[in-house]
C-alpha cells in the first residue's frame, strides 16, 4: 500500500482471491442445501408412516396417500410393516418400519 491509497495491482489481487474462496464454497453451500431438503423430506415420511399407522388402527384401512408440504406420501400397512414411498431430490424412495420401530431404512 502506498502512501497514496491501494493501487490497482491490490486491488485486484484482493477480487481474484474473494472470487476464488466464493467458487470454492458454493458446491459445498449447495450440497448441504440439497441434503438438508432431502432429510426434511424423509423426516416428513416418518410423519406419514405415523399417520397411517393410526388410520390403519382406527378404520382398518391397509393404504393411503397422505400430502405434506406438496409432496405425496403413498403408505401400505401389512403385517405388521408400514411402508412409505415417496420422491425426493434423488429420486423415488422406499422407507419401511416394523411394529417394534424398526427401520428397514430407505430401499
């Protein structure tokens, strides 16, 4: 720096290497973003899977289709096991639980 203020050689030292740290940082930004939306998503079919399960205790029924937040969440009550199918980023996705609160995890 010179006794008259930043010159231009600094100035544009300093761009490059903000530039560089932004370009460096967004695929990690979106990356997380991407992951977050899709555990909001399975979180939301857990929601779905407690909801059938009581319908399925209280009218007997077997299926259903139950929406949250725009996104359709199709479960199936049978023996014991309810499982959810629904899409997310990744695509479409299985997610079963059995009576004990098992998770069959995502299929």
């Amino acid at each position: 720096m010179s006794e008259q203020g930043i010159t231009l050689l600094e100035t544009v030292l300093s761009i490059v290497i903000l530039s560089l740290v932004t370009v460096t940082l967004l695929p990690a930004v979106n990356s997380l973003q991407e992951r977050l939306q899709n555990e909001k998503i399975a979180y939301r079919a857990s929601e779905a899977a407690y909801n059938g399960v009581k319908e399925a205790a209280y009218l007997g029924t077997t299926k259903g289709m139950i929406k949250i937040d725009d996104t359709e969440y199709n479960w199936q009550y049978n023996s014991g096991e309810i499982c959810v199918t629904y899409s997310d980023l990744k695509g479409q996705q299985k997610m079963c639980v059995d009576l004990q609160g098992k998770s069959g995890g995502l299929r």
